[in-house]
C-alpha cells in the first residue's frame, strides 16, 4: 500500500536541510528547531493554541526520553570529582600511563576497549567505564578529548552497535522484518561491518592526526569544560596514600563484579546504565563520607549539585533539536496526536518507504536505496527505531533482483545505526561528549566526514556482495 506523503513530511524535511544547514555553518539550531516545531503543529492542527503548547510538550518529552542519561552521566561526573578532589583518580590511572604514552596508542586502545565492552553490554554503560578511567590517560598522552570521544564513538556506537553480533537486537529486528533467519543477516553483516568499521576509524585517525600536526586540533578544541587538568586540585589531607591505593584498588573491583553482573543476569541497555549508575551513587557516598569525615553529609550534596549542574548545562542546548527530530517517529503521536495519514508508520518511516517506491530496483540502486534509507532512518537518533523498515525494504529489492535479501538488510541495519545509534547524530552522541567534556556538534562535525566515506565504500563494497 502506497504511503501517502503530506504537508507534514515536507516541512520535515525542509527544516531537517536546515538544520544540517546550520550545523555546517556552525551557527546553533536552537531557534530553527522551535521554528520547525510550531509549523509542523498548526499544519497538523490547525490550532495556534495546540501549536503553542506543542513545543513545550515536544521539550517535555524529549527531556523524559533524555532524563536516564542525563542523570547517569550527571553521577559519574559528581562522582569523578570526589575522585579528583581526593587524589584517587590519579592513583587509579597511574598504571594506564605505563602503557599508553602516545596519542596514536590511546585513539586505538580506547577504541578497541569500547568496542570490547559494547559488544557485550552495549556502548552507554561502557561510555561510563571506559571514559571515566581512561579519558585522563589519553590527555595526558597528549590525544585531545574530542580526539578521544571520536574514539570511542566510531567503535562503541558504530563498529560494536551496528553489527551487535553478541546481543543480536538489531539483526534480529531487521531479520525478523526481512522474513530472513537471524543468523544470515548476521553473515551478511560481518564483511560490511568489518569494512565499515576499518575506513572510518583509519579516516578519523588521518584527520585527526592531521589536524593535530597543523594545530587545528588540540586539547582545548570544542572543551566546553577544562579536563586537561582537574576542575578540583586534590586535598592532601583527605586520604593516606594507602587508603588512596584501596580505594583505587576496590572501585575498578566493583565495576568489574557489575560487568560479571551484566552478563550472568543478561543486563543490557538501559539495566546495565542503571548499575553503572547505582554503582557510582554508592562510591561516592562511601569515599565522600570516609574522606571528608563530620563535613561528609553536605559534600554529598555538594558533589551531587556539581554533577547535576553540569549534566543540564551539557545536555541544555540538545533538548531543542531532539525536540524536533522525535517527531518524526513516536514522539509525534505523543506530542501532537493523531494527525497523520491513516497508514502513517511515523515521519521518518514513510520517508524511508517513500523512497524507496520511486527507484528502480537493480543491485547497485538497491545498495544506494538501503544506505540512504537506512541514514533516513536513523535521523530520529535512535538507530534502532527504523531499522525494520529497512529489512521490509531490504526483502523487497532481494526479492525484486533475484537475490541479496540479507546484505541489502546487513546495509541498512548498518547506515541505520551509525546515523542514528550516536557516531553522527547530534543528540545520540550525548553520553560521549557529556563524558569527554566536549561540544556535542563539535564532536558530530568531525564524526561526519569519516562516517559518510565509510557508508560509500561500504555501498560499494555491498555492490559486489549483492
């Protein structure tokens, strides 16, 4: 059945140029979100009234959907500073510094870690694990925190997501959609996984470096707070060294036990966040009130405030623009109602099937139709969202040229969640930048070039696999 395409879905994608358009300008996005809000409100409603109140009720859910990880990321931070004003973070990161010394040795590493750990759980607690311990190492190896937050993106939330070879919640959605068994989607996806994940790590990598030895990156490029050097120096008379060295010792015992945790009792996304999260509340209360004795009570508030100030300054500028872009899925329904068509699967869906009705099917137009719509997809920042729509899609071409089903998935599954899973989109790489200190369109600008050259060759690359 032909989706019908309206006044709705063109104004999304006319403020949805526009805001890429700004992006690339580097001008902020917040006023053309608003703008982009309100107009696709009174062309729903055609009520000044609703519209008005649709952009506060937009904010109020895109902050509901954001409040997880605002608060989790809020916690590490306040709990990074009880660490820092004790002196126990640097003892924790002393033996990393034997072992990455060079910039190059911390890109690759961290990388490697990141993708390590979310491959079993996922990359928002390994963000928690990975950046907390090791994002001072890498500055002080001299690699700049956006440097490191490309890092751990393009591995985390690109290499490990799309493939999700261990947990198997993205194959299995879009084999489920493409009426394909799980495993051949997931063969299908390993030769573009692999080489996905080789050009845009290897492309950031050059352009990193480059920018390094010409001086257009270093370690304050896009800081939005200093983590070259602690916010709160440690005060020597809190802790022995030897209680220092306990503490350093106990807190990576206890992230470990919730790793081994994670895995025995299946603890993935949100659950796994949740005992990263639960797991820094408790240290910080131990070693706040073990530390700073009579005044313990009111520093946990202090640490506390200082986390949550610093979560809401970093997450403050991401709500409007997440605002505008969950209406294209959910979000739409929720804030606006029942305006759409009939057989309306949400603004980005019908884009995506839209598309790919009007293109001829043949295997090197299929590659480029799963690609794009895959990247539609994910402009919902989710990555997950619309990855079913492109298995549907990815069986139809399948079926249409006489073969390819599970490649034409694997590719879209794959466009889908490097979009949208958080190594492009803006409000889906929070947790990294928030983590790394780092300006979140910053970060999402330089992911852009080395994410979009890997989607070619790995199209090119699907070409021949078709």
């Amino acid at each position: 059945m032909g989706i019908e395409l309206t006044a709705i879905h063109w104004i999304y994608v006319v403020f949805i140029l526009l805001i890429i358009g700004f992006m690339v300008a580097r001008r902020d996005t917040t006023f053309i979100c608003i703008v982009g809000i309100f107009l696709i409100a009174i062309t729903a409603t055609n009520s000044i009234n609703s519209s008005i109140s649709g952009i506060f009720n937009s904010f109020i859910f895109a902050i509901t959907e954001l409040l997880p990880t605002i608060l989790v990321i809020s916690i590490i931070v306040g709990m990074s500073k009880t660490l820092t004003s004790t002196g126990i973070n640097d003892v924790m990161i002393s033996p990393f510094t034997k072992l990455i010394k060079t910039p190059t040795l911390a890109y690759w590493i961290i990388g490697i870690l990141m993708m390590g750990i979310s491959w079993f759980f996922w990359p928002s607690p390994a963000v928690a694990l990975i950046g907390a311990v090791l994002l001072p190492v890498a500055l002080r190896a001299g690699l700049p925190a956006l440097a490191v937050a490309m890092s751990m993106n393009l591995f985390g939330h690109g290499i490990a997501l799309s493939g999700d070879f261990v947990i198997q919640a993205a194959p299995k959605l879009t084999a489920d959609a493409a009426g394909l068994p799980v495993s051949d989607v997931i063969s299908a996806s390993i030769p573009l996984v692999i080489v996905m994940g080789v050009v845009t790590t290897l492309t950031a990598f050059f352009f990193i470096k480059r920018d390094m030895n010409s001086g257009k990156l270093n370690m304050s490029t896009a800081v939005t707070e200093s983590t070259d050097l602690p916010t709160d120096l440690p005060q020597a008379n809190l802790l022995t060294p030897i209680q220092k060295r306990v503490f350093a010792i106990l807190i990576p015992i206890l992230f470990a036990f919730d790793v081994v945790v994670m895995f025995l009792f299946d603890l993935q996304g949100g659950d796994a966040t949740a005992l990263i999260g639960g797991t820094a509340i408790l240290i910080l209360l131990t070693i706040t009130l073990f530390s700073h004795k009579h005044k313990g009570l009111e520093k946990i508030t202090t640490y506390l405030v200082e986390g949550f100030q610093f979560g809401f300054k970093v997450f403050g500028p991401v709500i409007p623009i997440a605002a505008f872009f969950y209406l294209g899925d959910a979000g739409f329904q929720a804030i606006i109602g029942e305006q759409l068509p009939e057989h309306s699967h949400g603004i980005v869906n019908d884009l995506g099937v839209a598309l790919a009705s009007v293109v001829p099917l043949t295997a090197q137009v299929g590659a480029i139709t799963l690609t794009v719509v895959g990247a539609i997809t994910g402009l919902d920042g989710s990555g997950f969202s619309g990855i079913s729509l492109a298995g549907s899609i990815g069986s139809l071409f399948g079926t249409a040229i006489g073969g390819g089903a599970a490649t034409l998935t694997a590719l879209g599954q794959i466009a889908g969640i490097w979009v949208g899973g958080g190594a492009l989109i803006p409000w889906a790489m929070i947790p990294v930048a928030a983590i790394c200190k780092v300006d979140v369109f910053e970060l999402a600008r330089r992911n852009f070039l080395p994410v979009v050259i890997g989607l070619i060759v790995t199209t090119i690359v699907a070409m021949f696999l078709i």
